[in-house]
C-alpha cells in the first residue's frame, strides 16, 4: 500500500530501558516512553485476534506489565514499520510510521 505522505523516521534512538525517539522526514522529532508503547503494541496477541468474519474475539493473551519492560531492539520493516524486540521475547509489535504518528510524544 502506497503511504508516500506519511513521514518516515531518519533517525531512530533507543534508550533501552526509556525511550524511543524518532527524528522524521519532515523535522519533527517523538519521544516515546517503553512501558506505553509496550502497552500500546498493535499485534493480534495483544490487541485479540479477529474471526473469519473479522469480528474482533477478545485479546487472548491479558498481562500486567509491571516488571521493567526493556526493548532489546528495533528493526526497519520494509519503509513502512518498526519492530520492535521487547525484553519478554514478544517481538510480532509491528508499529507501522502511521500508528507511531499517531501515538502522543511524551
Ligand atoms: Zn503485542
């Protein structure tokens, strides 16, 4: 899918146990606090399957994170997402730019 207005990151930094900061293309720069990105990770297991009919079942796996959560690290996926590798082994979290932009910087 074409997503030529969403900006893309130029530079990415991550604080392990903190912060991820994104620099974008179009100047602006996010930070995003670990423990609310953990939380807010977008993949099935965390957000609940959807049925063949795309009905949305409820979220499968239901954990409390209140052990320090620390990325181990972050790939480009395609130009379109970061993965990022969490320190509990979780690492289908695919944060497309667009969702990361939508996500408030702390
Ligand atoms: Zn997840």
């Amino acid at each position: 899918m074409a997503q030529e207005n969403i900006p893309q990151p130029t530079d990415i930094k991550l604080k392990k146990s903190e912060s991820l900061q994104i620099t974008w293309s179009d100047g602006q720069t996010t930070r995003y606090e670990l423990r609310m990105l953990r939380r807010m990770c977008p993949c099935a297991g965390c957000r609940g399957e959807r049925d063949l009919l795309g009905r949305q079942l409820l979220p499968v796996v239901k954990t409390s994170y209140d052990g320090p959560i620390t990325a181990v690290g972050a790939e480009l996926v395609g130009n379109y997402a970061l993965r990022i590798i969490w320190s509990d082994n979780h690492t289908t979290g695919i944060y497309t730019f667009e969702y990361l932009r939508s996500l408030e910087s702390v």
